[in-house]
C-alpha cells in the first residue's frame, strides 16, 4: 500500500505523536509503583496527543484521505468471504480435457 506524500506538518505531528508515545510507555512504572511523572505531567501529555490527533484528522479530511482506517483484531469478523481454491484439482480437470 502506498502511503500519499506526507506535508511537513503532518510529518512533525506523526513524529511528535510517537515521540510522546514512546516517552509514556518507556517510563510506564511496573504493577504498584508510582509513575515517575507527575500527574499534570501526564495530563499535558494526553491533552498534547489529543490536539495531535484532531490535527492530523482534520489534514486528512482537507486532503480527501480516508479517516475511517481503523486496525483490526484478528478474531474479529470479517466481511469478505475468503474461497479456497484447489488449484491441483484444477489442474486434473484441465489435463481430462
């Protein structure tokens, strides 16, 4: 899948959002520790990916780029219908004839 060429905003919003990302899960304490930042810290930091996302959602939609892209779980249904083939099958009934 080719992604479309990027502005300069979205990029800096694309790197600011996985810098802020990887700055709360590399300081993500262990199960019963305190965080080591402070709340408004975090708080900042939610608001900040908050503001990010609403940006790159709203460049998307100037740029007529599909945002309803979600991911997906891997049990979760889907609505195409996948068909097996037998393609050695095949071939024995196109050698019959």
């Amino acid at each position: 899948m080719n992604e479309p060429e990027l502005t300069t905003e979205e990029r800096v919003l694309r790197m600011m959002k996985r810098t802020l990302t990887d700055i709360a899960r590399d300081t993500a304490p262990g199960p019963g520790l305190r965080h080591p930042l402070s709340d408004g810290t975090i708080q900042s930091i939610r608001e900040c990916l908050l503001l990010i996302t609403t940006r790159e959602q709203e460049l998307a939609k100037e740029f007529g780029r599909d945002v309803s892209a979600r991911p997906r779980y891997v049990d979760e249904p889907r609505d195409e219908v996948v068909v097996p083939l037998n393609i050695d099958a095949m071939k024995k009934d196109l050698d019959k004839t």
